[in-house]
C-alpha cells in the first residue's frame, strides 16, 4: 500500500475508536519496498516506529532466504528511516537457516549494531508447512534447519547485542532500555487488542476473534454490508490460565 492509503487507514482507526498520545504507532516494510519519501510521508502520517525486515546482512543467506534485496539495500532502509525521524526502530533478523555459516551471522550482528536501530527482533528460521523451502526439505535439496545450530547462534546473538547494551527482554527480542516494543509486550501478557483488516485477530477480556483471511472476501463483505468476522472463542478460566502461563514463560 501507498503511504497516503497508510495514512488512511490510520486515520480511520482514530475517528473510530480514538489513538493514546503518544502510543506506539508501527508500519512494517521489506528493505526493497521503501524508500525516503515513504518513511517521511509515513511520518508525518502518524507513524513513529517501523520495522525493517534485515533477515541477514550477507548476500548468500539473502538468496537463499528468497530475499531480493542487498545487504546494503537493507542498511540504507533503516538509514532512510531514521533520518525521517523515526523514533523506534527495528531490525528484524533471521538465523539458522542451511545457508548461513557461525561467520555469516557474525557479520550480521556486527553489521546490525553498527547501523544501532533502538530495537532488535532475531528469529529462528522455522520450516513451516506448505512453503517452497518445505518442500525442497522434504525433496531432500536442502538440509533441515538444525537446532543445535541455532542454539549456538541464540547464545551469539545474546552475547553480541548484550554487549552492545541491548537488553533481551523476550525470547526474540532485544532492545535498548525503554525502547521495548509495546505491542510485544501487550501480546505476551495476555492483553487486549483490536484487530482491523482482513486475517487480523482481536483478544477482549478472554474473547478472541478474528477476520476473514483473504483481502478480497474482506472487501466483498464490507461492501454487501456483512460481517467481517470469521470466528470467535471465549477462553474458559482454565484456558486463559494455561495461556498465561504459555505467555508468561517467553
């Protein structure tokens, strides 16, 4: 979407249900999909927080990952973001993939602190079901993730960023002090949220719901005037309880 068709969306959710001053105001972008004008406009929107998908700041892990931006694609996009006056900014990262080497993520994590975004997510590659690099696993033409491997680049990554004065406050997620992401924060202490637009998902008071999936059934279903709705469950004591505790524990 087109940052003026952001800006819209987000004023929509102001006029209906009234945004906090100063609440955390996130957009979410692939390092080859913005440039500075977009931050900017983003910006004056109403944003104050984006989150660059980095993954790796190596090219061959990139490729691998299906990645089509350059590391250095990657590292003007949080450049660009902070010149625009970002007041928070993530750097998502991806480790434990086949094609990375112990080096490979050395290099990142260096690369990555010396670019000193706020706030730093680093994720696991997990080999989810039904996506291209599933079925080259199960063809036998790439090696499964190892998770000793990616236990080793767990502890590189607390090492490193710790160093750096990142705090990791979450299992994936460090940051400097009062920099956490609040959203987080909220998700792992059982809190409630709203959800808008299609395949969004909203906890109130032990009661999820969540939105059709697909843009187009959303869109046919506001404008034919139907709910938008696909699903709710009340959590019993019991579940929200063992949620907690699921929560809790990250």
């Amino acid at each position: 979407l087109a940052p003026s068709a952001l800006a819209e969306i987000l004023a929509a959710i102001e006029d209906c249900v009234g945004i906090a001053a100063g609440a955390e105001v996130t957009a979410e972008a692939n390092p080859e999909t913005v440039n500075p004008s977009v931050f900017e406009d983003l910006v004056r929107a109403g944003f104050n927080r984006f989150s660059i998908g980095v993954q790796s700041l190596v090219p061959g892990v990139l490729t691998g990952l299906g990645r089509t931006h350059s590391p250095q694609i990657a590292l003007d996009a949080l450049a660009a973001a902070r010149r625009a006056g970002a007041g928070n900014l993530n750097a998502d990262l991806i480790y434990g993939s086949p094609w990375e080497h112990a080096r490979d993520w050395a290099a990142t994590l260096e690369g990555i602190v010396e670019a000193s975004p706020d706030h730093i997510s680093a994720y696991a590659l997990t080999v989810e079901e039904g996506t291209p690099l599933a079925t080259l696993v199960a063809g036998g033409r790439v090696p499964d993730v190892d998770p000793d491997v990616q236990a080793e680049r767990f502890e590189a990554a607390e090492e490193h960023l710790g160093a750096a004065g990142y705090r990791r406050y979450e299992i994936s997620n460090w940051a400097r002090p009062g920099a956490e992401s609040r959203h987080n924060l909220l998700y792992w202490s059982a809190g409630d949220y709203l959800g808008f637009g299609a395949g969004a998902h909203g906890h109130v008071a032990g009661t999820r719901s969540w939105s059709v999936r697909l843009p187009r059934d959303f869109i046919a279903a506001v404008t034919e005037g139907r709910t938008t709705e696909a699903g709710r469950e009340v959590l019993s004591a019991d579940g929200r309880a063992g949620e907690a505790l699921m929560l809790g524990l990250r």
